[in-house]
C-alpha cells in the first residue's frame, strides 16, 4: 500500500500546474476500480440517490445514507484522498448541527475533505467546520440542493455582472478557510479566471478547461446513463449494451438449464456420495 494523497499534495499539484483527477462514485465495487485507475480524489456525492435510488434530486439524501457509503468507498480506496458531500439540511439548520455532521464523516467514515453547497449565507458555516479543524471544500456556481428553489438548474456567470459575483463568492469562500473549490456549471471564461486566482485548487464539474482538476460522475465516464447526463458529461465507453447482454445471456443460460454446471457447483468428497446413498436406503 502507498502513501495516501492529501490536500497538500492537491495543492502542490496546483503550483506546479499539474491537473487532478476527480471521480464521483458511490459504492465499494466501483471504488476498488477507480482506486485502481489512479485518480487522486473521490468524492462521494449526494447525486448517490439520483444515481443509486433513482430520485429525481439529491434532496433526498440523508446523513446515515451518505455516511454509511463514503465509508465503503473509503475501504475500497484507502490511498485516495476522499471527499464527502454534506447533504440536504446536514449544514442549513446552523453551524453546530453543520460541525457534527461534518465531524461524523471525518469520525464514521474517514473522509479528508467536507464539500458544501455555499453560498454568501453560509460563509459562517464554512468557517465554523474550517475551524474545527476539518478541510472544506466549497461548492460553488451551479448547487443542485437550490433545486426546490430555483425549480431549474442553469449556467452560472454567463453574464459579467454574474461573473462578477462568482469571483468575489469564490475569493470570500477561501477567506473562510475552505481549502478547495468546486465549480459546477459555470462559464469556462470565468472558472479561468476564478482557478488563476485562487490560491486553493479548483476543481471542475461542467465549468470548461481552464479549472485545476475535473470530475465527472462514474456512470457518465462509463456511459450507464445512456445519454441522460448532461451536457459537460462525455463517456469514455459504452457498458450499458454490453452489461444488459450479459444479463441476457444469463438469462438464457438459467433458462437453458446451462447454469450452474459442474465447474460452478460444490461437490461432495470422493466416497462419500455412495456412503449418504447406503445411509438414506438404510434409514428407509
């Protein structure tokens, strides 16, 4: 086992211009995988229940359910350097139920980052799980738990009065003390320009190239969502035909009578089947 990659080793990465790898996943199967492909962060987003249990949001998510999975992936991969995605009312309700939700996944589940949807209005709530001595990293531009706000989800700062905003949002959100951002569904022009002056990495999600890092989502880099992601998603393969194939074909096999066989059945012991045959017809 090697070292584990921590938030130093993220902001060494970004002094010296080399770009991070993030992967959003959910589970310790896939985990294992990822793990093994060398990315430098997981993050294990509330998108789970969208993902996992087939919600239309993330409001859904809970702290149990978020918990109990960033743990798994954690086992899965130990040398990862692990975020966990604070969800829906685990922040909002003030800074001391936000410390001990933040706490339980460093505690419970080994995370070494808290990532929070912020806004200006929870800029004490940064600070207070900063100070606490947890690494937070602020999740700006487009912040899917605004859903039942905002009722649609669109670009941010596609506008320099927009942009404006965002730039001083992302310089107040380090003052707080977060130690990394994310920047989700923003104008490339202005994540350019946000990761130049940020002295802390910026990571990605669907805000261009210029940012420190990107991510994406496991079943969007595997093409499982078969074209219901969206548009800053690209899939590097195409698994969805292959699985349900497979799923068919074992079907078929079941069906066929073709599995299990021999090769995939437990037998008994030389002998002994002959001697339960002599045993059963004396007990008759």
């Amino acid at each position: 086992m090697g070292a584990r990659i921590t938030i130093a080793d993220l902001h060494r990465a970004k002094a010296e211009a080399r770009r991070l790898v993030a992967v959003s996943c959910y589970d310790y199967t896939t985990a294992k995988l990822v793990a093994a492909a060398g990315v430098d962060m997981i993050l294990v987003g509330d998108s789970a229940v969208q993902v996992l249990l087939g919600f239309d949001s993330t409001l859904p998510a809970t702290m149990d359910f978020m918990v109990a999975i960033t743990a798994a992936v954690r086992r899965a991969a130990p040398e990862v350097l692990l975020v966990a995605d604070m969800p829906f009312l685990s922040y909002q309700v003030g800074t001391s139920e936000a410390v001990k939700n933040a706490g339980r996944f460093a505690v419970e589940a080994g995370a070494q980052m808290i990532k929070i949807e912020a806004t200006e209005t929870y800029l004490d709530v940064i600070k207070a799980v900063s100070d606490a001595g947890m690494a937070v990293m602020a999740h700006i531009g487009i912040r899917p738990q605004s859903i039942g706000k905002m009722g649609k989800l669109k670009a941010e700062a596609t506008t320099a009065a927009m942009a404006v905003e965002l730039v001083e949002l992302a310089e107040r959100m380090v003052e707080a003390g977060a130690v990394s951002l994310l920047l989700e569904g923003t104008a490339a022009e202005v994540s350019e320009i946000v990761t130049a002056n940020s002295p802390v990495p910026v990571i990605g999600c669907g805000a261009g190239p210029g940012c420190d890092g990107q991510i994406l989502i496991v079943p969007d880099i595997l093409g499982l969502t078969e074209g219901t992601g969206p548009k800053f998603a690209k899939s590097y393969a195409q698994l969805a035909q292959p699985i349900t194939g497979a799923i068919n074909q074992y079907s078929a096999d079941v069906r066929d009578g073709k599995f299990p066989d021999a090769e995939h059945s437990y037998h008994m012991k030389a002998g002994e089947l002959d001697q339960l045959k002599r045993l059963l017809k004396d007990k008759n």
